[in-house]
C-alpha cells in the first residue's frame, strides 16, 4: 500500500497529509471490497486499479453516481454493516 502511495504522488513530492490519509482509505475500502466481494479471479491489483480508474466526480453534478459509488450502494442494500460499506 505505502508503495503505491508513494508512486501517486509525482515528482516524490510530499503531499498534503489530509490527501494521503484519503488515498490510503480509498485504497484499503476498494481492497475490503474486492476482498470480500470479488470472484476469486478478479482478487487482484488489475481489478484494483479498475476501480482506482473508475473513481471520477463531476464537480457540474453532485448526484452523479459513478461504477464505484453504484457497487458500494447495491452492496449497502444487500449487507449494511459489511466493512467496506461502513468505511466507503
């Protein structure tokens, strides 16, 4: 994880410590995710990166839900208390 951090941050720049903290959550949420959630031949840093790709915001549309937002609402409706729920 520390590793794939320190390569988002270009130029070995030291970010802004909110924005790293942030990124390590995202990470170890979509991880939970795809832990528990994945079929056995998408447990992998490919389907990682996916959904670290599938990640936009439109800053024109607060209700824009994108293909992570849309997994981690059908999962909240099928298990609530799930951990990948509670920390998404």
């Amino acid at each position: 994880m520390t590793t794939l951090i320190a390569n988002t941050k270009g130029d070995g720049k030291a970010g802004d410590e909110f924005w790293t903290k942030a990124e390590t959550l995202l990470y170890k949420v979509l991880i939970g995710y795809i832990h528990y959630e994945a079929p056995q031949e998408e447990k992998n840093f490919a389907t990682l990166l996916e959904m670290i790709n599938a990640c936009g915001v439109r800053e024109d549309d607060e209700d824009y839900e994108n293909h992570v937002d849309v997994l981690f609402n059908e999962l909240e409706k099928r298990d609530p208390n799930h951990f990948a729920v509670r920390e998404y």
